[in-house]
C-alpha cells in the first residue's frame, strides 16, 4: 500500500470537506482511505444521512446512482467511470417496458443493482437482504423481476403464491460457480458451513447452509460456532471476515471470486477527483424523481 498516497487522500479530504464511502468488494487500499465500508444500499443510506456535501463512492456506477437519487443535492463522484456493472447493462428501460406490455397485471420489483433509468420503469426496488418481503408485500400476483434471475428464482421459493418471471440477467462472478466448486469444498472441509449470496446459482444456493447478502454473510459468519467457513462471495469480504473472527478459518467457494469491475477503483484515481474534481453523477431530474419513488417504496416496506 502506498501509505504517502492514503495519507495524501485523507488529508485531501478533509480539505475538500468530502466523504468518502467504498463498497465491501473494493481493494484493501481503498477501504483504508474510507469513511464508511458497506453493502451498496448501506452507502446510500449514509450518503442520504451524512452532512457531507461531496461524497465520493468508490464502487460501481450504479451504486453512485442510487446514491445520487437519495441525495440529489448533493455532489456524488465516483473515482472510476468504467466501474460498471455487467448485470446492470442487461436491461434496459427500453427492453423493461416491452415486458410490463407483456405482463400488464405484474408488478415490477427492481433490484437495486440496476440503472436509474430501470429503477424509474419499476414500482418498487429490492435489495439481496430484503427481495423476499418486498416480493410477499406485493398485492399482484404476478411479479416481474430484474436483473437478477438467480435472486429471483431464489426469492419465488418463499412466495409460491405468486408467480415471478424471471429477467435473464445475472452477475458474472457468482453466476460462474457451479457444482465442481460445491463438490471441491465439501471434500477438503468436510465440516465446514458454506455461506453464499443469492446471485448464486440455484444448484449452488441449494447447497450452502447459509444464503444472505454481502452484509448477512459478514453478521452470520461472526455469529457462527464454525471453526471453518467457506465463502461464496466476492473475495473482497475475506479481509473483514477474518479481522471479526481471526480465530476462524476462511476459504473462498473459488479462489477466482473477484469482481473485475469493483477492483477498478483504484487510490491514484481519489486522488484525481480529490484534486481536479470531475466524474460527478448527473441524473435526469424526471428519471431521478421516479427512481427514488422505487427506492422509498422499498424503503417503507422493509420496516
């Protein structure tokens, strides 16, 4: 770590009277020079909350989207403008509203990872720790859910008196674990739990012994007897994981869980924003307006 650039950013930034706020699956360095760590909807309730006037998201876009649409006055900049999220990109507003023709009794349930243009087509937002009651708090029978297919199909499980149809989007790190990696663990840990994230797929959710967002994983795994844990998400939680319980082992699902675009972000680029300014998030006012309806709808429904 280049400890004479983390100390030049923290100085920046309190210069700049700037917050600087990095999701879980960031590089070490970055959550070294953070406000706050946290899940994406974590980050934008602080963003909503914080007194700060420039926050810096070290994330993906969509992230500093959601941000943006709780804290439209303020200045959301994000590091790193090819920090997208694959998933994300595979709906579009266009594409969402074709559907809602298609299904004109459904209900639209967004997961927050996702644009703001798809958030501003849906009736109401979801997040990976909330999908299943924001889905059961729904009156309609039917249920169109984007992106994700395998949160979706995880989450209709526990709400068989609807019908969910399922997008065709997926995240591309946890969409390629499969069965060969179940079967690897299972082998040399015999005793371990295995702990996963929804956007898994199916076969893989069948098998762990524990399934929660990015911020259940952490709670439950510092919770649990287990002297062994085995993680199927991002491999930017092991470092948090094992500072909450050194005393416990941890093994990655795959050792090649890494999220390409969250590892974008990097200190040279904070820097950058910090001293030049630019890569600020401007949203649609209309787009924004709607988009926030989703987001507080589910915000009200979680309580």
């Amino acid at each position: 770590m280049n400890t004479m650039l983390v100390e030049k950013i923290k100085t920046l930034k309190i210069e700049k009277k700037a917050m600087i706020l990095a999701h879980h699956y960031q590089m070490e360095e970055i959550k070294a020079v953070a406000d706050y760590v946290g899940d994406s909807l974590e980050l934008a309730k602080i963003a909503s909350d914080c007194e700060a006037e420039t926050l810096i998201l070290c994330g993906v876009y969509f992230m500093a989207e959601t941000a943006k649409i709780l804290s439209p006055h303020k200045k959301v900049i994000l590091p790193n403008f090819k920090a997208g999220c694959p998933m994300a990109e595979m709906v579009t507003a266009e594409l969402l509203k074709a559907e809602k023709q298609k299904y004109p009794n459904a209900q639209v349930v967004c997961y927050v990872n996702s644009s703001a243009e798809v958030k501003a087509e849906s009736d109401i937002c979801c997040t990976s720790s909330n999908a299943v009651k924001i889905v059961k708090s729904l009156k309609s029978k039917q249920v169109i859910f984007v992106p994700d297919q395998n949160l979706g199909h995880y989450t209709s499980k526990f709400v068989p008196e609807k019908e969910v149809i399922l997008w065709k989007g997926f995240c591309p790190t946890h969409h390629r674990m499969d069965m060969k990696d179940i079967k690897s663990v299972r082998q040399h840990y015999p005793e371990a739990e295995i702990l996963v994230h929804p956007e898994c797929r199916p076969e893989i959710v069948d098998q762990a012994d524990f399934v929660g967002s990015t911020s259940q994983i952490i709670s439950y795994a510092q919770k649990s007897t287990a002297k062994v844990l085995v993680i199927g998400t991002e491999e930017g939680v092991m470092a948090t994981l094992k500072h909450n319980s050194p005393e416990k082992e941890f093994v990655l699902l795959n050792s090649h869980f890494v999220c390409p675009n969250m590892k974008k972000t990097k200190l040279e680029d904070i820097l950058r924003v910090l001293e030049m300014g630019g890569n600020e998030v401007l949203l649609d006012p209309n787009v924004s307006k709607r988009a926030y309806h989703a987001i507080q709808k589910m915000l009200e429904a979680s309580k």
